[in-house]
C-alpha cells in the first residue's frame, strides 16, 4: 500500500479502491497488512478476510448493480468493515 492514497477509514481499516464500477471493489488494509477485499458486482456485495478468495464475512444485495447507489456505499462499506474488523482481531 506504499505511497496509495484510501478513499475511506472505516474503524481504522483504510479502503483502497482499486476498481470504480463494474465492479466497484476496494483492497482493505490496518497499516501496511491487507486484511480485506470488498467486491459489488451484479447487485451481490461482499467482503472477503483477509484477501480475495479467503474467507467470506459479510454478504448483501443492494440496489447498485456495479456500483453502489450514492445513498447506500457508506451502509454498506460500514457493514463489510466491520465485519472484517471483527474477523481480524478475534483471530489475534
């Protein structure tokens, strides 16, 4: 994550978008440790821990397709955040 700026802090979880739309998906790092990935793709949102492919902790089906309707990114971003920051520290 060296020198990538986040769009978001989230409980101390600094969300990278790596993606926009189609799908809008954000790398999800505590300091320099990825410990998410966050993927919105065909109205089916989820947060995987600690990477893409790992453990799934969060699911949803918003109204955005590919890309979060402007009222619900921050719910949902919330959500999966939590979720992933739950998953990390009952693993420590």
């Amino acid at each position: 994550m060296v020198g990538v700026m986040s769009n978001y802090n989230i409980f101390g979880i600094d969300l990278v978008q790596t993606c926009g739309a189609c799908p809008e998906q954000y790398d999800c790092y505590i300091g320099p440790v990825q410990v998410g990935y966050l993927r919105l793709r065909h109205g089916y949102f989820y947060a995987d821990y600690p990477d893409c492919g790992g453990k799934t902790v969060y699911e949803a089906c918003p109204k955005g397709d590919g890309i979060f309707e402007k009222d619900e990114r921050e719910y949902y971003l919330t959500k999966a955040c939590e979720a992933i920051w739950q998953e990390h520290f009952r693993e420590e």
